[in-house]
C-alpha cells in the first residue's frame, strides 16, 4: 500500500514540476487563438479568449480553417506539449461542441478518427450530436470504423450512434470497416 502512496507522490510532484516549468519559461504572446491552441500555449489562450478571441472563429491559413477545438484535439499537425486543460478552456469560454469546418466535419469526427474517446466523452457531454454527416455523408461512427477503433465504436454505438446511416457512396460504418481490412469490427457494428 505504502508503494502505490509513494508512486502517486513521485508522480504528482513530477507533475508539479512539468507544470511549473511550462508556466514559468519565457513565452511569447500568441497572434492568435489558433497559434495558441496550436503550440499547446495554455496561457496564451487563455489570454487571447479573456480579451476577446471568439473560440470559433475561422482563421484562414491555419488547417480546419483554424478552429482552436479542432487544433487543440488534432495530433498530426500540432505540436502540443502540456496542453492539459485547453479543450476544457475553450469548452469553458464558450466554444460549440458541434463546431464544424465549412465541410461539415465536426470534431467529434477528428476524435473519432484519432480515437480519442477521453475527448470524444466531453464532447458530447457538451451537446455534440453523434449523428451528424459532413459533406460526404460520413458520421463519427464511420471515421471510427474505418479507422479500425473497436473501443471507440462501442462507445459510440452505446451513446446512440445509428449504425444504419449511409454515406454519399451508399456504405455504412460496418462497410467502412470491412473495405479497410477491420472484418471483424464490421460484424460487431452489423450485431
């Protein structure tokens, strides 16, 4: 017992520690919301939202037309060290769950696609609609069941996802999965 005391005390100090660090380096202020969101900058964020930045705001220049929610999730292009906190942050100033590109690809979409379920839990906590198409017709479910993220499907299969939704190419979610090479994925969501 005493271990797991010790572990969760070294590690909280480390923790701290991270913290502190990131908190107190020189930073520079962002030029904008997305930059922050971006580079992970919490504090910068939090300073452009409190003067004002709208969390939604399109920025041209920046990938998903520069949605600070979808740049705070997305972990292909954006280096985010220590960014803990910053999707609550703009959760907390206002940003729409059901923020979307002018495609219509929302971030529940990105999550799904990355199988972030952690993410995906606030989101539609948030009121995110896991039913929603974009332009080609694609829900959440299918991003996840192409994707091959069993854990991420059942969650959302089990938050009311229709699995029977085709897409523009007349293909389901199972379909998805089975031309991607997830077989038995597809027989989960087709039961």
């Amino acid at each position: 017992m005493w271990k797991a005391v010790l572990k969760g005390c070294a590690m909280i100090v480390v923790m701290a520690a991270m913290v502190f660090s990131y908190f107190t380096r020189p930073w520079h202020y962002p030029s904008s919301l997305p930059e922050a969101a971006c580079t992970g900058n919490i504090v910068g964020a939090f300073r452009r939202l409190r003067n004002g930045d709208s969390p939604d705001v399109t920025v041209p220049g920046w990938p998903y037309e520069g949605k600070a929610m979808f740049l705070a999730i997305d972990n292909t292009g954006c280096p985010k060290p220590m960014a803990f906190g910053l999707v609550e942050l703009l959760h907390f100033y206002n940003s729409n769950a059901q923020v979307a590109t002018s495609a219509g690809y929302t971030v529940l979409m990105l999550a799904a696609s990355e199988g972030n379920e952690a993410v995906a839990r606030k989101l539609i906590r948030w009121g995110a609609r896991v039913d929603d198409q974009d332009s080609s017709g694609r829900t959440a479910l299918m991003y996840a069941a192409e994707s091959g993220h069993e854990n991420f499907v059942r969650f959302l299969l089990g938050s009311g996802a229709d699995s029977r939704i085709k897409n523009r190419e007349n293909m389901t979610a199972s379909d998805l999965a089975r031309v991607s090479g997830h077989e038995e994925l597809a027989r989960q969501i087709d039961n």
